[in-house]
C-alpha cells in the first residue's frame, strides 16, 4: 500500500497507554469518553501546529509586551455522531474556533454514506477546516464530508482521526490528495463489515453506550 506524504502518524506513549484502553472492550463509555478525549488533545495540537499567528500587544503585570494571537478562521467539524467525542478536546484546544457539524449515516445495504444534515459557519469560507471523526475505515463518509466543505470554499481542510486503516487513507488520498490526515495508529485492515480491525468497534455506540 503506498502511504502518501500527508499522513501524520501521531505518536507517544500516553497515545499508546490510551489507545489500549479503548481497545480493551470491557471498557466502560465513561473511561473510554475520557482516553477519546485526552488522544483528541494530542491529534489537536499536531494539526494545529501550522495555524498563522498575528502579533498583539499586551500589557502583563510587569511591563507591556508582544505576543501572538491566532490569525486564521478555524471551523471544527465533527462527524455525527462519533466526531462529537472529539469536539471538546479540539474547542478547548482552539477556543477561537466556530463549530460546523455533517450527519453522515451509514446505508445498512450498500454500506454507503448518506448525508442527512449539514450545517457551517459563515467562517468556512477561506478558513482552516479541522474534519473530526475518530475512525477512518473505508473512507468513504471522510471522502463525502470532503466533498461537502469544499463547496464552502476553505482555505484548507486537515482531516483528524484516532484509528486509520490503510483501505481509509488511500481511499481519502485518491480523492482529495490535497487533505492532510492526523491519525494516533494505522491498523492493519478492514473487515467485510467494514469494521478496523483489530480497532476498537463501533466508536459511536462505545462513546454513547448504545450498545
Ligand atoms: N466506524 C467505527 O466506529 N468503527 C469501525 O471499526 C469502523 C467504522
């Protein structure tokens, strides 16, 4: 499989410690929640790295300063509904930012994304686009949601996930090449099911508990 330049495998070894616990399945939604949370910390600040910044100036207790500020639009746009997990951890990371969201569902037959909401911010327009979903199995709801952000006009869309599989980012890398994918591991493949495998299941119902 050839993995293009604009995969950015991010690695540590709190990535690691809990990416297993998620793994784990008799984790609980709670725990699992929260692993979700602090691994969208570590993919916010590697795909954030790249924002432009503008200088101020402000006044500390000691004296007046220069510092920088954020310069550029960032839009989140979490997946429904597993990207919600990933929402807080990515606004806490940039407060600045305005959230858009995409409900994507799965048709059970054809296992074809089908869009049933879509909703941006004004801000799209020329902003940076941070595409959240935690998995990225066949590719073909990430390649959908690209389709639909780009007919708002970004300046550019990065697209951030916990679990890849090598089927997702070449799937994603033959039909927008130019997206930049943040992913915490790439698994080995995807079953008939469409399912990561070994993965985590179906993050959706593990962050909701509806299953
Ligand atoms: N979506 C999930 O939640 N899990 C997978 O393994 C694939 C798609």
């Amino acid at each position: 499989m050839k993995i293009l330049k604009k995969v950015k495998l991010v690695n540590h070894p709190t990535i690691e410690h809990q990416l297993a616990i998620m793994r784990d399945k008799q984790t609980n939604s709670t725990l699992f929640r929260s692993c979700l949370k602090c691994l969208s910390y570590f993919i916010a600040y590697e795909a954030s790295k790249h924002l432009e910044t503008r200088n101020v100036s402000v006044e500390t207790p000691l004296q007046k300063t220069i510092a920088k500020k954020n310069r550029d639009k960032v839009i989140l746009i979490p997946i429904l509904r597993a990207g919600l997990g990933m929402e807080e951890a990515f606004k806490e990371m940039l407060p600045f930012a305005r959230i858009g969201h995409i409900g994507l569902f799965r048709q059970p037959r054809t296992k074809q994304p089908v869009k049933y909401y879509e909703k941006y911010p004004l801000t799209t327009k020329g902003g940076v686009v941070f595409l959240l979903d935690p998995m990225l199995a066949s590719g073909h709801s990430a390649a959908l949601a690209l389709n639909l952000i780009k007919k708002q006009k970004p300046k550019s869309i990065k697209f951030c996930c916990i679990v890849s599989c090598p089927e997702g980012i070449e799937y994603v890398q033959k039909h927008h090449p130019d997206v930049e994918i943040y992913t915490a591991a790439i698994d080995k493949c995807l079953n008939k099911d469409c399912y990561i495998v070994p993965g985590l299941g179906d993050a959706g119902d593990r962050i909701f508990g509806t299953k």
